[in-house]
C-alpha cells in the first residue's frame, strides 16, 4: 500500500470560501487524473430493516420498536434487477441492517441469481458478520464489501454505540481485505461533540487500514434516535473531508453520498461531485419498503437515474461504462504482472 504523502490539519476540514473552491478544485483534478471524467454509477437495494446493533444514530437500531422491520423477498427484487434496472448501472451494492438471517435468507440467493443472469459486480454492505458468512456470499459472487468504522476515536464509537467494538471493527475490515474482498470504509463527519482531534483520528485510521475506498457522510439527526434533536453536520465540513479524503488517497474510490442532499438540500450532491467524488448511487429500493428503511429521515431524498445522470453531466462529468468490481479486478491483475 503506496503510504499517504498528505494529511489533512483541522485547518483544511473548515475552509470556506475562495480557499475551499482552490481546495476542492485540486482534489477533483486528482481523481480526473487517476479515472478521467468517469464516475461509476451503481445501484443499491435495501433489502432488510432488522438490525441487532444499536447506533444512536441510526433509525434501524434495535431499540427503535416504532419501526415496521421488513426482510425484502429475493426473487422479487432478482427480477427487478435482472429485468428492470436503470441502463446506467454496472454494480449493484446490497445493503442491509446487521441481519445475519436476511444475509442467508435473501441477500445469498440474490446473488446467485444476480450472477447467473447478468455480469453485473456486486457489492455488499452489511455489517460484522461470521467469516462463514463472507465466505458464503464470497462463493456466490460478490467482491465489494463496504464496512465502514464510522469513527476514529476509540471513545466517541463507545459512545455513539457505533456497531460491536471498535478494535473488533477494524479488525473485520483487515480480515475481509486478508480474503482478497475490495474492501470500502468510511466515516461520519461532524458526529455531536465530535472535536477537531477526534475528527483527525478518522483520516489516521482510514489511512492505516487496507481499503480501496472510503466515504465521508454528514451526521444527519436521525428520525427516531436518541440524537435527533442535534444539529446536522456542516456541509463545508463534510466537504472539505471529501477532498482531504482524496488528497490522501488520490486511487481511492470515494462516492457521493446522497445525505449530501439532506446536508445542504439542492446543491450538497453535486459539490460532492465537484471535490472528486467517483461513485454514484441509484436507489431501486422498492418503493413499498424504502420508507422504513431509516438511516436518517422518514422523508428520504431519494436518488434516481434520472437526478443521477443530471448531476453528472452538470458537473462535466460522464458515467462509467466500466463496473467498479469490474476495475478492480482488472487493477489487481495489472498489479499482479508489475
Ligand atoms: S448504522 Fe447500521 S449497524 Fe448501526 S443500527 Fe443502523 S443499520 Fe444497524
């Protein structure tokens, strides 16, 4: 892993103005230089609301009993895949609460079908699970796993009652990459109470961990936690972390995320693309379900083709022909002959 020659100081994360625009120009000039103009665009399915963990910033925690839980059928959404996805999706990225009986029940069936009918990557963002499990969706076909360590403080993940322990966090992270898994992280800015140093933390354990991507998301007070009475983070902030973010690792692979649009509403997504993110997200959620799938709000701003591909071309930039697994797999094998 080719060490980081930049570190953001907290000086770089609160930049506005003239110096943030130069800021956030020089990390979009370096993702134009490793991917060109080429945003990969995949879609996501949230295909279970069940979660045994309990993050206070999360709708889905455990302890929210107002919320209706769902476990979406397979072949359902294996058709609205296979037949009926957006002509611009390459990836498809399966998400869920931590939910080891959707993983089995829906998520492995999924994708086998996902497979055996199309040449569609497939990634997976579902938590801490046994090694059986990776393993098992592994066998069947996906190569993405996206965990993300929500923090680099050691007290603050405590204390948000961020998923498991941290230690044990990390260390599935470096496990799933020791199985030859893509593995992308990422982390919370601006989390409450959060300081400058505890901020910077989350850059030096992005940095030391062996990932191929990561994302920044604005803390948004979720409906129906215990911190939803706190104000959300600040949009410059989160930002600002983004380009830091691909000033520190210009090869990563570094997505817009769509609680961007809850962050500044109408502009946040497309400066997300502007400090260089180069991974969008569709979501083909089924619309009978996606409402109580509660990362943040009731009312979700939800991502479609359409808004997707305005953004891109708005921002100069064109969607990926190339997949995401389908690059990292071809850059492994580049590597592999160096
Ligand atoms: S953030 Fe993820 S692990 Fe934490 S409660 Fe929500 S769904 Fe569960």
């Amino acid at each position: 892993m080719r060490p980081a020659t930049y570190f953001p100081s907290f000086d770089h994360l609160t930049r506005t103005g003239g110096a943030q625009e130069a800021f956030h120009r020089e990390a979009a000039a370096l993702a134009h230089a490793h991917f060109g103009r080429k945003v990969f665009v995949r879609a996501v399915v949230e295909v279970s609301n069940f979660c045994r963990q309990n993050c206070s910033y999360c709708g889905m925690r455990r302890d929210n009993r107002e919320l209706e839980r769902f476990r979406a059928d397979h072949e359902a959404l294996a058709e609205l895949i296979i037949e009926h996805r957006p002509a611009s999706v390459t990836d498809i990225n399966i998400q869920a609460g931590e939910d080891a009986k959707a993983v089995r029940e829906v998520v492995v069936p999924l994708i086998h079908a996902i497979r055996r009918a199309t040449n569609l990557g497939v990634s997976v963002c579902l938590g801490s699970l046994s090694d059986e499990l990776y393993d098992e969706m592994q066998a069947a076909g996906a190569s993405i796993y996206i965990l993300k360590f929500e923090t680099g403080d050691p007290d603050l993940f405590h204390q948000m009652e961020s998923p498991g322990t941290f230690d044990d966090r990390l260390g599935r992270i470096r496990y799933l990459a020791s199985r030859g898994w893509n593995v992308s992280s990422g982390f919370i800015a601006a989390l409450p109470g959060q300081t400058p140093e505890q901020m910077l933390k989350s850059f030096h354990v992005a940095n030391q961990l062996p990932l191929d991507g990561c994302s920044v998301s604005p803390f948004i007070p979720g409906d129906e936690t215990p911190l939803a009475e706190m104000g959300a983070a600040d949009i410059n902030v989160t930002l600002n972390s983004m380009a830091a973010l691909r000033k520190m690792k210009p090869e990563w692979v570094i997505p817009a995320v769509s609680a961007l649009n809850l962050a500044e509403p109408g502009a946040g997504y497309r400066r997300g693309l502007r400090t260089g993110a180069n991974l969008v997200t569709i979501n083909m959620t089924p619309e009978g379900i996606r409402g109580d799938y509660l990362l943040y709000k009731r009312e979700r701003f939800i991502m479609t083709e359409e808004a997707i591909l305005r953004a891109i071309e708005a921002e100069g930039l064109e969607p990926s022909e190339t997949g995401l697994a389908q690059y990292y797999s071809a850059r492994r094998a580049q590597l592999a002959v160096a």
